[in-house]
C-alpha cells in the first residue's frame, strides 16, 4: 500500500508513539525480566564502566564534566530539530537581590557545548571528551523507549581536515559499536541467564548503508517504517546522511543545521552521490520488536558548511550566537561526535521492555499501570 506526503510529513517530526492506547498494542504480554532489580543495577553498572572505558581507549577521549544547566545567552543548548517544536526548561536565577541575575535553561544535550570545551581542556586533533551527560526533555511523548530524563554519552573529539571523510565516520562508529558488544558479552559472563534463545543479542556487526539507498528500497514508506522494514534484514544498521533532503523531496528525518553536517556530498561503495557525513545507530529491540536508536551523530559542520545548512534551513540569524561565530571564526577544532543513549543501550544490552527498568524518572500513571500488568518493573 502507497503512503501519502501527509503521512512522510508527519512522520518527520521525530520520535515516539502518539498515544496509550497504540502502546498498549506494542508492549509486550508475554514479557518475563531476566533479572531481578537489584541484578538489573549490577549489570548495568558494569555496562557503563566497560563502555566508557573501552571509548575512552579505542577512541582516545577522557572523562570531563558537563553541564546540567547552561546560560541562555550563550546559545550553546540544543534545540533537538528545526521546528522549534521541543522548548527546553528554563528558569531564572534571582541572583544578587536581581541586581546579577542569570537566565538559565536545562540542556537537552550537550551537543554543542562539548564542541566548544574541545579547545577549554584543550584537545589536539585525534584527542577527545566522554561526559556522563543527564538532560531534561519535557516535550517528549512518553512511552517505553523516550522519556523527559535523558541520559547519554555526549562525546566529541578534534579531528584535522583530511578526516572529514565516510571512511573516518565508518571506522569510529566500528569502535563504538565494538564498546556496545563488548559490554553484552562481558555481562553475559556474569548473568548467563541473558543469554536467552527467545530474544537473540545484539548482532556482531553493523550494517552501513545510506538514507538514500534505504529510500530506494522502501520508496512509499514513511520513515520510521523504512527504519523498520531494513532492520528485519540486518538487525544493527548505521544509516549515513540524516538531514539532507532525499528525492522524495523529505529529509530521512529532521537534523538541526548547526552541528552534524549533512550537505557535504559523499559516494556510495558502489560510486553513487551521496550527502552527509553523519548518521545513526538503529537496532531490533528483540523485546518490544520495535526500532531502537541508540545512537545520532557524525562529523560536524564547518565554517562553510555551517552557513549552507543554515541557508538551506532559514536560520542565518543564528550566526549571532557565540557558538556559530566561533565555528565561523576557526576557533574551536573541527570534530566529530555522537550523543549514545545510555539507557537505551541498557535497554537493548539487558533485554528489557521499557526505559523505566534501567532509569528513574517520571511516568503516568496509565503507564505504570500497564507495565505492572505485564511484570515490567518500573523503577520509582
């Protein structure tokens, strides 16, 4: 069956599922934990250790602070897409009698901040920062797989000219994705019960294929169930060129102009052209048998890249911000990065049905409710 452009056009305005009454449907009813809560904070600290440490050696980072809140003026926060459709928090701080006050807003990533503390803790090109980055997203719908608290691992590193290429993107995400696996297969040596034949790990390599190259193949299908559909075929797949607009005449999905670049042209394996040098990590979550990213990123704009994508988009007034005049200036490093959801990853390494098994944050209570019936613990 043919979709419609509606159907295309509302399915770019991101994640998530509209309403309980669709989630009641993808919720799992046959759903057993393989661990116990206590078990589940024991794996997944494990988990973390083993993935910070191995990206930190495999792609030369180290552990820095990051911002929970950030000053408004600086411009530094995320605004997850181009509508304007997701606000963060913001709250003013009546400093000093309202004689120094500060407008503050919580981060929704650190996208752009950690690009801006490349050249604070003074990063050398192939050098780089990890952070165990929370974040607040109140726009959010939540279901099993979003939720308004975000945790991530934002990295950045500095990177020279010459590695703005498809090959250094594939090869890092490679050394990410070796992180991801390496920490199922050690967690499975300490709870063998993981090892489960209903729901099968994740698989030893990615697939990398292009926006363009999925549209080919599922050309009437909207994008999540383009997703969907190349995710039967290989269960982790890395698509490249998120933002560019394809010949469908939509993007793969929406990408803010300012920080991965999605305009620089590239070719296929097979010669083809191609746009963008970023992407995402999708997986099968073998539990809810839904698409699961786990990661978004990519090598980031340059000064010239910046402002196309910034035309393209209709946001020039943004080179007013301190964050685009230092990009435009050449005063911070040309870099690559990624935000990896981590609970996500939990998710997917511990084979859980719901966000709220391996964070703890706010539900409604209709969805409390609906995971209590099918032996989903959610954490309060």
């Amino acid at each position: 069956m043919g979709f419609g452009m509606t159907d295309k056009k509302a399915d770019l305005a991101g994640p998530g599922i509209g309403n309980y009454e669709e989630l009641e449907k993808i919720l799992p009813n046959d759903y057993e934990p393989l661990l116990t809560p206590k078990e589940t904070m024991l794996a997944l600290f494990e988990a973390k250790n083993f993935i910070e440490k191995t990206m930190c050696k495999e792609l030369n980072l180290y552990m820095v602070q990051v911002p929970l809140i950030v000053d408004v003026e600086s411009g530094v926060n995320d605004l997850l897409d181009r509508d304007g459709s997701r606000t963060p928090v913001q709250f003013h701080i009546n400093n000093d009698y309202n004689k120094h006050p500060v407008d503050a807003q919580v981060v929704q990533a650190a996208t752009k901040w950690k690009r801006m503390a490349l050249k604070q803790f003074g990063c050398k090109p192939g050098e780089g920062i990890l952070t165990d980055m929370k974040a607040v997203r109140k726009d959010y719908f939540l279901d099993h797989d979003h939720s308004a608290y975000v945790d991530q691992w934002d990295w950045e590193k500095a990177i020279t000219a010459e590695d703005r290429s498809l090959d250094y993107l594939t090869k890092t995400v490679e050394k990410i994705w070796k992180a991801i696996k390496g920490a199922e297969t050690q967690i499975q040596k300490k709870f063998p019960q993981l090892k489960s034949k209903k729901w099968p790990d994740l698989p030893e390599k990615l697939k990398f294929i292009h926006a363009e190259e999925i549209l080919d193949m599922f050309p009437d299908l909207p994008r999540k169930q383009r997703e969907t559909a190349i995710l039967q075929k290989y269960p982790g797949v890395f698509i490249y060129g998120i933002g560019w607009t394809l010949k469908d005449g939509y993007p793969h999905e929406m990408r803010a102009a300012d920080y991965d670049d999605w305009v620089t042209e590239t070719r296929s394996k097979d010669g083809k052209p191609m746009h963008g040098l970023n992407g995402d990590i999708l997986v099968w979550n073998q539990v809810t048998k839904r698409r699961h990213e786990l990661m978004s990123g990519g090598i980031r704009v340059t000064p010239q890249t910046l402002k196309q994508q910034l035309a393209l988009t209709n946001q020039m007034h943004f080179l007013n911000y301190p964050y685009h005049k230092a990009i435009i200036n050449g005063e911070i490093p040309l870099s690559i990065g990624s935000g990896i959801g981590q609970s996500r990853t939990y998710m997917a390494i511990l084979k859980k049905a719901h966000l709220g098994e391996v964070s703890v944050t706010v539900w409604p209570k209709i969805l409390k409710d609906m995971c209590a019936k099918r032996k989903i613990v959610v954490l309060e």
